[in-house]
C-alpha cells in the first residue's frame, strides 16, 4: 500500500491515484491527507493552485476577447459572424479554429509572466503559437497581432499576480514597461522585416505591432479604453462601446494591415472614415448603425481590412474585462 509519500512528485503536487483506506470515499482521504500535513506546506499547496487558476482564468478571457472582437458587427472591412468583410481567404470558421489552437498559448504565458520568465521565452512560446495557428487555419494569418499584443498582457498579468499587487490598467502598463521594456525595444530594432506588417511599416515609415507593444500599447491605454470606458459610463451597452473604441482606433493608428491592402491613400481613407464618424457622436448618433454599416460596405468596397485595429480592439476588451468588467467576488475567488 502506497504511503504519503509515495503520493507527492518531487515538485509538491499530489500524485495520481489514492491511499487505500476501506470504507472512507476519495474524496473524505484527499481531505485527510491533506489536513494531516503542516500548515505552511497546506498554505503553499492552496496557492500554487489559486495561482494557476488566476492564469487559467487569464487565459480564458484572452479567448473570450478575441471571440468578442470577431462577433462584433458593424466592423468595416473585417470578418464578422455577419459576413466576411472583406476578405475571401478567411470567414468565421476560420476564426473560431484559430481560437481553439491558441487557447493553450495564452495560459502558458500568463504562467511564464507569474514565474519572470525573460523575453526570449515568451517570443519562443509566441513562435509556437503562431505556428499552432497556421496549422489549424491552413496557412491563413488570423491572429498574429493578436498572438504578440495578448500574449504579452497575459504575461504581465500573470506577473502582476506573482508580485501581490492589484491589477489595474496603468499598473499592467507599467509592467510591460518595466519588466520587457528594453528587450521589446531590441526586438521592434533588431533584424530584417519578416511579416508583411513589418515590410509595409518599413516601406511607409509607420509603426507595427512590435513598436506599439514596445511603447506599453499607448493606443489600447490612452485612446480605445477610455473610449470604451466612456460609452459604458453613459449607458450604451458592451457592442456600442466597443464600435466607438474600434472607430478611435481606426482614426489613430497606422495599420499596417491598410497599408498593405490600400497603401497610403487607403489609410488616409480609413482615417477619415473613422474621424467623420466620432465627430457625429459615435455610437451617441441614432444613426450610427447605418453610418458604421455605410462605412463597411465602403472598405469592402475598397478591399481594406483594419487588422491591427482589430488585434488592439481584442486588446482593450481583454484589459477592461481582466480589470473593471468582473465583478470582485468572481476575481478574488481566482486571486
């Protein structure tokens, strides 16, 4: 018969399998075994799985974020459960088996972020993750944006829970700063352009994804949040506030994602369409709905498709769910 020890690995955790006790349930010896050890070892085993569940939960809502952003309609020139935009490479489903592929990937490296894992790591978990990604889509570039910009708030959410600290937006800013800041910045500078985004950033003298990142996605904290956080304070609801959070970012950024497909005379366009549809209120028009949808048509039109926009609107909805939208008792029964 197996004893105690026998039953803990070498890393603390509870093995597989019981201690043969006639007449007592499994459940009744896990909780005798576990009430017979001292209490800092009952302390640190309690942790460790609240600390997982945290990443677990982290990565969750990065799943969800994404699923958000490819639900919401209007979203000129994007794929939505609606139609394709304006794309013929990829549809919904095309979406929805990328998230599946990636669910691993964002609790992995929210678990690298707890544990101070250096850049390299995570760009390695990144990596394989892009991979995963093309496999399940068939080659098809979904979420690569939103693989590098996600991946790194989870990381820094997970540090954030390392460290004891509450997690608010500026908090998590500051620790995309702090804790990679220098080795984003030699990685937006270090080689030659891989991606179509950084060859198009390059040509046009733009920032990409790697630049935004670097800078603690000043875009996602200082322009799309409070924007999203204003249309909920006035009561519009989660799809209202965030076509206004999307729309600020199209009338902010450099998509690269434009540039490619419509250079810089389709991003000028994206601009103004963006621009001309705040200057009327957003989704505070009563009309907005069929300015939004007139403005979908025309990028489809035009064959422009916002992708970075969309990958800092994931963005947003991830930091706004993971710090405002769950409700306390739901957070701390994970913290």
């Amino acid at each position: 018969m197996p004893t105690r020890h026998d039953l803990v690995r070498p890393d603390g955790a509870i093995r597989e399998g019981r201690m043969r006790q006639p007449g007592v349930p499994g459940v009744q010896r896990e909780a005798l075994y576990f009430l017979d050890k001292p209490a800092h070892w009952r302390t640190v085993q309690r942790n460790r799985r609240q600390d997982l569940k945290f990443c677990s939960l982290i990565g969750r809502l990065a799943v969800r974020s994404l699923y958000a952003e490819l639900a919401l309609y209007p979203k000129p020139g994007l794929v939505s459960l609606m139609d394709n935009g304006s794309h013929d490479d990829m549809d919904a489903g095309t979406f929805m088996r990328s998230l599946f592929a990636l669910r691993h990937y964002f609790v992995r490296i929210a678990v690298a972020g707890f544990h101070d894992a250096p850049f390299a790591k995570l760009k390695r978990l990144g990596i394989e993750a892009e991979a995963r990604m093309m496999r399940a889509t068939g080659g098809t570039n979904t979420h690569r944006g939103a693989i590098f910009c996600l991946g790194m708030l989870c990381a820094a959410f997970g540090r954030r829970r390392a460290q004891r600290t509450p997690s608010s937006p500026q908090a998590i800013r500051a620790i995309l700063l702090t804790q990679w800041g220098q080795a984003l910045d030699e990685h937006t500078r270090g080689g030659l352009p891989r991606t179509h985004g950084q060859c198009v950033a390059a040509a046009h003298a733009v920032s990409g994804a790697r630049e935004e990142v670097a800078q603690g996605l000043p875009s996602v904290f200082d322009v799309a949040l409070p924007a999203l956080q204003q249309t909920l304070s006035e009561g519009r609801g989660a799809r209202a506030a965030r076509v206004d959070a999307f729309f600020s970012l199209m009338a902010h950024i450099n998509d690269t994602n434009v540039y490619h497909r419509g250079g810089a005379s389709g991003a000028e366009m994206v601009r103004i369409c963006a621009r001309t549809f705040l200057d009327q209120g957003g989704s505070a028009h009563p009309a907005w709905e069929r300015a939004a949808q007139a403005c979908h048509r025309l990028f489809v039109e035009k064959r422009l498709s916002p992708g970075g926009a969309a990958d800092l609107l994931a963005a947003t909805v991830f930091v706004h769910q993971c710090t405002e939208g769950l409700t306390a008792p739901s957070w701390q029964q994970a913290a």
